[in-house]
C-alpha cells in the first residue's frame, strides 16, 4: 500500500481529514444536531430510490440537494462567520490586549465588592476573535481601569450600568454596550438578562465575560458556549489569570492544542474517513502500472513424478488496476498455476502468458518476467514389493 501513496495523496489526506475534524467538532453544537440527522434521512431516502429505480423520487431529491448549500448558508450562515473570522484571526496572529496583573487584582477586589453588596456588573475581556459585529451602542470611554471607576460605572445610579463593560488591556474601552442575547434556556435557568447576555457573547466568540448577579450576589463565568456558577467570588481572578495566560501565545499554541486534546476521538475519526473517502473516490479515476510478485504452483502433476526445483520459483507480474483495486487486493491473490501434466511426454519449459495469471478482479495483468517457467523432474521407482506383487500374474 505504501509505494501507492505518494506526498500528494498524503497532503490529500491531511487537509480532508482537518476538514472532518473540525466539522465533527462543530457537530456537537444543538442546531447542527437537529439539522444533520434530517439531511442523513434525506440522504439515505435518496439513495434507496436509486438503488429501487423510482426515478421520480431520485430526481426531485437530486433537485433539493442542490440547493442544499444555500440552505446550508442561510441556516448556519453566524458558525461559517465564526469560521472564517478564526481563520483570519490565526493567520493575522491577532493579539488581543489583555489586562496586566496589578489591573486584574484591581478587577477582581471590584467584582467581589459588587458581589457582596448585590450589584450587578457584566465585563467583557475580548478574545482572539473579533467583536464589533456583536457589539451595539456604548459610550466610549478609554479609561485606565481602577476599583472605583468600575464601581462608579455600575452603580445603580449610573445611566449606563445595565449594560457591559468592555476593557481592553489596562483600559476600559467604553461601557453601556449591549450584547446578543442567549436562547440557551437549559444552561440560563433562572439567570437574568445580565447572563443570557454574557453567554449569548460567548457562544458567539472566544470573549470571556464575568457576571455578578444582583439578585443573589454571585459571580459566573460565561466561556467558549458555557455559563459557570463560581463557587466563591474571590476565584474570579483566577479565571481571568488563567484567560490571560491561555492568550499569551499564538492561537495556534497552547490554548488550540488544548481543545484539539479534547477532541481527539473526533480527530481519530476525521482523518479515518479521509483515508476512507481517499481509498474509495481518488483511486477510482486514476489507474496505476505496478509490479507484484506471482507464486508458480505445480497443478496437475502426473502420479509417479517427482519436481525437484522450479525454477525461477516466483516471478515479477506487471499489473494495470485502480489504486483502490491494489490498495484492497491481497498479495498473495497474484499465483501462476502450472499445468504440469506434459511432463511425462518430456516437456520441462512452460511458457507463461499473462492471461494465464491468477489475480484479484479489476486487474490487467500486462506482462510476465520472465516469461518462460523450467522444472527439473525426475520419475520415482516403483517400491519392490510391488514389482513383486505384479510379477506372479504376469
């Protein structure tokens, strides 16, 4: 199987099975849940009229695949946005400015503050990905972050406390922003507009976004889809140190590979159908001339002959086939079957066509070397009993 796989084939398969894997990863997601199993029924329904010959059947589903793209387009057209500003958010190697430490202390003693006295906060730490497109409104602000700044921006009093904050390093960029909201009701709760907020965000990018509720004075935690309850307020900046370090490196590094070890099973299966659909739709255009070494087998040897060698006792078979004809065939389906029953009228070179070659179906054989086949014979005694035997009824 080796020498039919070349760099290209191999590269084929590294980029088909990535696709799958991120594909599998993005299948986890509740609307792609709903919709991959309708279109697997159609699929299946589909292929079925074909196999049966309802043709009416077979051509209106033909029809509603083809403008299955644009449905898909439409239906999922905010996951392709994501897709593709990630793309872009690696190859530009985008940084995001991340608060210092001295700043996220100062963040959390703030959060904790509003925590205990039940007022209620919502900020937003921007990730790789971009977010103004998810943004609206706001008062600009760019103001070094500090405890009572942030305090003053969430008070009750304040008219811009119901919105978020956004901070960008050691700064608050502006504040009163509001966010897309989640529809999530099993992860939200009971949770109010603050954290439906929060979560719809980080459902959306890689932002993290801190919520204090101001019913019950905790802190959550809206990340990468999820809303997390923290324990205790004073974890907070713990989260947002543990946030900050994850986007120090590129987001290829150590936060990519991360959530790539997450997934390791449905990259296990990616790049296991790639080399399926590889096997199966590539080699079946593309016909390849290859060498396989044939067994000469002795068939029909008369009784009472012996072969002492065969010689040569393998030879080399040129073959025309598909990749996936000689990827599946078995080596050893490749003989050679010696008629050997004119050796006792003194014939000891055989001739060997390539027709006469055994091999697996789908494949040509186009040539045999070498073509001539020579045994060495000899006729055995008979045993001396039974010349004896024989001799009383002569």
């Amino acid at each position: 199987m080796i020498d039919l796989i070349g760099i290209r084939d191999l590269l084929d398969v590294v980029i088909v099975g990535a696709l799958l894997w991120g594909g599998l990863v993005w299948l986890r997601r509740p609307r792609a849940r709903l919709a991959i199993p309708a279109l697997l029924i159609v699929a299946a329904v589909y292929l079925a009229a074909g196999r049966l010959g309802l043709r009416l059947t077979a051509g209106i589903l033909q029809g509603f695949f083809a403008v299955l793209v644009i449905v898909l387009v439409v239906v999922f057209q905010e996951d392709l946005r994501r897709l593709f500003e990630q793309i872009s958010a690696w190859g530009l190697r985008r940084r995001p400015s991340t608060p210092p430490p001295r700043t996220s202390e100062s963040i959390a003693r703030a959060v904790i503050r509003m925590a205990g006295s039940h007022t209620g906060a919502l900020l937003v730490f921007p990730g790789h990905e971009p977010l103004e497109r998810h943004l609206e409104g706001g008062i600009p602000l760019h103001g070094a972050i500090s405890e009572p700044l942030l305090l003053s921006i969430f008070d009750s009093s304040s008219p811009g406390h119901d919105g978020a904050l956004l901070i960008a390093g050691d700064f608050v960029e502006r504040f009163a922003v509001h966010l897309p909201l989640s529809t999530n009701s099993r992860a939200l709760g009971e949770a109010g507009t603050r954290h439906a907020a929060a979560l719809g965000l980080a459902e959306r990018t890689d932002a993290l976004c801190v919520v204090v509720s101001e019913e019950r004075g905790t802190v959550s935690i809206a990340r990468d889809g999820h809303l997390r309850r923290l324990r205790e307020p004073q974890a907070v900046q713990r989260e947002i140190q543990r946030f900050v370090e994850e986007l120090r490196p590129p987001p290829i590094a150590a936060s990519r590979w991360k959530g790539l070890r997450r997934s390791w099973r449905e990259g296990l299966a990616g790049f296991a159908t790639a080399l399926v659909l590889w096997g199966l739709l590539v080699p079946g255009a593309t016909y390849v001339e290859v060498e396989r070494t044939a067994t000469v087998e002795i068939e029909n040897l008369p009784p009472g002959w012996i072969v002492d060698t065969v010689d040569p006792s393998e030879v080399q078979v040129a073959v025309r086939a598909r990749r996936r004809d000689l990827v599946l065939a078995d080596r050893n389906a490749f003989r050679v079957p010696l008629d050997a029953l004119l050796v006792q009228l003194g014939r000891r070179t055989f001739e060997i066509e390539p027709r006469s070659v055994a091999h697996p179906p789908g494949v040509e054989v186009l040539a045999v070397t070498p073509p001539k086949v020579r045994l060495q014979v000899h006729e055995a005694e008979p045993a001396a009993g039974a010349a004896e035997a024989i001799s009383p009824e002569q």
